[in-house]
C-alpha cells in the first residue's frame, strides 16, 4: 500500500509514489508526526522548518559522519571517501573545506560567467535550430537533455579539466548514481559500478595533472596549501566525485524545475517574461522553495533528540526534510502555492542549500548557471509549453526532479 493512501503516516522514501509527489506525505508529517520513526528501515524523520534548520547547525548532535545518504551501502565511517567534507564534522570538516572552499569564492564565480554564457549560447543555438516540428516560430525540444542536462556538468567538467569528449559518458555515469530502481532498497548494482568507474577516471586525471599541471580545479587542488597543510590524492579525488554529483544533477534539476513549474502558471509566465530583469532571479529563488532539488539529508545521531513527546536515541539514522522545511505554513504562506512574486523575507528562509558549516559551497554557482540559463532563455523565447504527460522524473530517494522534459516553445521575433 502507497504511504500516502495509508492511516498511519509513514514515509518511506524509496516508494516512487512518493517520490512522484512528496508533499501531501509532508504535510501530513509535519501535522502528526514532527519527529517521525520508519520501524521497517528504522530511521527517524524531521519535517518542520525550526526542526530541520536548528539540526543544519548542530553537528554535535547531527553528526555527518556516516555519509549523508540514506542508502545502506553509502552509511558508514568511511563515507567521507566518496563524499568528501559532506561526510564529516569539525575539525576535519573544517580543514577540508578551506582548502577546497578557494575555488568556489565569488571572485571565482564571476569569473565563469563568459564560461556559463558560452556554454548557454552553444546548447540554446542548437536546440533552437535543430528543435523537432519547427513552424515559424514555435519548435519543440526536450529542456533536459538538450540543455539543462548537459549545462551544469560541462561546467563542472571544464573546472576540473575533463576533456569535452569523455563528458558524455561521465554524465551518463553521474545518472546512474542517483537512480533508484522500484523495489530496490540501496544503490543498484548500475550505480555501483558507475561510482567505481568514475573513482577509476578520476585517479588517471589526476595523475595526468600531477604530471603536467595546467589551470584546471585539479590542478588547482593539487597545489593547495594552508599553513603548510595539503590535501591528499585520496582527497582531492572524493572532491571531484562529490563535485560530480552535487555540482551536476542538483543544478540540472533546478532547471528542469523550474520550467516545469512556472509553465503551469500562464499569469506568471507572462510577467516573469515581461520583466527578466526583475524576475528571473525570485523566480529561480521560488523554485528552490516549492520544489528544492534536494529533498533529503541523513545524519547520525551522537546523543538522544527529545522532540514533540518522542526520543530518537543516540547512535540512529536521521533524515531532515528540505523539501518539506520549504513548504512549513509555520514559516512560509500559502507554501504549496507556486509564487514568484513572493515575499523576499520569506524566501530568505529556504533551506535548499542547507546551512552552518554544511551550507552548499556550489550554491553561487547554481544561481549564477540558474540565472544565465533562464535570463537567455527569456530572451529568445516569448512562451514555454511544457507536456507534461511526456515528461519523465527521476526516481531518487533524495533528489527531484526530471529526466526528459518535452516544451514547445515560442521564439521571439527579434533577439
């Protein structure tokens, strides 16, 4: 039976009819069960803004130190090789990121800019040009796989110094890793091998820079140094990985996200084309309230939490709930309203990117990207029409968003 359609609330995330639509489930959680406990997987569940904020910053208690995946073969003490300082808490944490944290400061970011706008230009070009059923001015593409599915790791790829030909595949191998298939309760064996192979990729680049170093991120790691300290090969390649799918699939959902939802509201279509300028960016900042692309987070539990008459004891598995903190009516009116005109003070409450030491280093980048991608879009294109009985979702236990996402679009008569 559907955890949605069951008397008792239980969220089991790795139910694809919860993944097609969580937030009925939140709601429900936040309403009945606060602190929420699944017995079949034994995990414990945080669902309201103040809840989900206050165990962000407390990583005394809300230890990252297991991983921060819900999957069993991702849970354990070691799994800071695959994701970094993601997977850690102070003082580790800390020197970790300060090495890597140069590479991501806002001087760098604007940096990319003509990187990001090229990048744009090159995929818009095409997929304009080469759009299936072209009449005048309307053409019909796929937004994710002609574009925003290929934006963001070409992004990353270039700081990294991938060369353009292996993109493709790392791509494909960066998919495999969020993928969850019905009924399987841990990454597939698919997943797992495409994590081997990209560990395998990524050790052969860098050896390649270690060799011969150019100006790329890797480079860039390898030279490093903060009082002395460097990183080491092992960590330098977990930060590539991490860099692969958080850097990746997140922005690429965000865009997908953020077409899909503001097609459905033709009213605020129009102003959001009429007014780019004023817009674009609360538009992206809404879609990263109404429909975050990363929905969950696990954490381990160092010492009991006492919350709304319940006791998640020391030692369990926790998930917090962004996607559900970012509809909480104890925070945000209307949450499951999608609105771009909403209120800044409110919006500075999301919590997509996480926060305290955690918070997402990449988050300037995604809006920068965000920002580009959606600012160029409005200015070739009058009207999106998304068909959403075509469009396909991925299935993730912890990020949402879209696989292939069919639009027809209307193209402006003049740039």
């Amino acid at each position: 039976m559907s955890s949605q359609v069951s008397d008792r609330v239980v969220f089991d995330p790795y139910d694809y009819a919860t993944q097609d639509d969580p937030y009925p489930l939140y709601r429900r959680l936040r309403d009945e069960e606060p602190l929420h406990h699944n017995a079949e997987h034994d995990f414990w569940v945080l669902s309201r803004h103040a809840d989900v904020a206050a165990a962000l910053r407390d990583d005394a208690t809300y230890s990252n130190r297991m991983g921060v995946s819900l999957d069993a073969s991702s849970w354990h003490p070691e799994a800071h090789r695959v994701m970094s300082f993601l997977a850690l808490d102070a003082p580790e944490q800390t020197r970790i990121r300060s090495l890597v944290s140069r590479a991501f400061t806002p001087r760098r970011v604007r940096e990319l800019i003509p990187q990001v706008q090229g990048l744009t230009d090159r995929y818009l070009d095409a997929a304009l040009e080469g759009a299936d059923g072209a009449e005048g001015d309307e053409a019909e593409l796929d937004w994710i796989e002609q574009l925003a599915g290929k934006l963001p790791m070409d992004v990353i790829s270039e700081m990294m110094g991938v060369p353009e030909a292996d993109r493709d595949e790392v791509r494909r191998l960066s998919d495999l890793l969020v993928h969850r298939e019905d009924g399987l309760h841990d990454v597939p064996p698919a997943g797992m091998e495409a994590a081997m192979t990209l560990f395998g990729y990524y050790t052969d680049l860098l050896a390649a820079r270690r060799a011969q170093p150019t100006d790329d991120l890797t480079s860039a790691l390898l030279a490093a140094e903060v009082d002395g300290d460097r990183l080491d090969d092992g960590e330098i390649i977990a930060f590539l990985f991490l860099m692969v799918v958080a850097g990746n699939e997140t922005t690429t959902k965000l865009l997908g996200n953020a077409l899909h939802h503001l097609a459905a509201q033709p009213d605020q279509m129009t102003a959001v084309f009429a007014e780019p300028d004023t817009l674009v960016v609360p538009w992206i900042e809404e879609t990263l309230r109404h429909d975050t692309s990363s929905q969950i987070l696990a954490r381990h539990l160092r010492a009991d939490v006492e919350l709304h008459g319940r006791t998640a004891p020391a030692g369990a598995k926790l998930l917090v709930l962004l996607g559900s903190a970012n509809r909480d009516e104890r925070v945000f009116e209307r949450p499951d309203v999608y609105d771009v005109h909403r209120d800044k003070r409110e919006l500075g409450q999301i919590l997509s990117f996480g926060g305290g030491r955690h918070f997402c280093l990449g988050a300037n980048l995604a809006r920068l990207e965000a920002r580009i991608v959606l600012e160029e879009l409005v200015r070739r294109v009058g009207r999106v029409e998304v068909d959403v009985e075509r469009s396909v979702r991925v299935h993730s236990t912890n990020v949402r968003g879209f696989a292939q996402l069919p639009v027809r679009v209307h193209r402006r008569s003049t740039p």
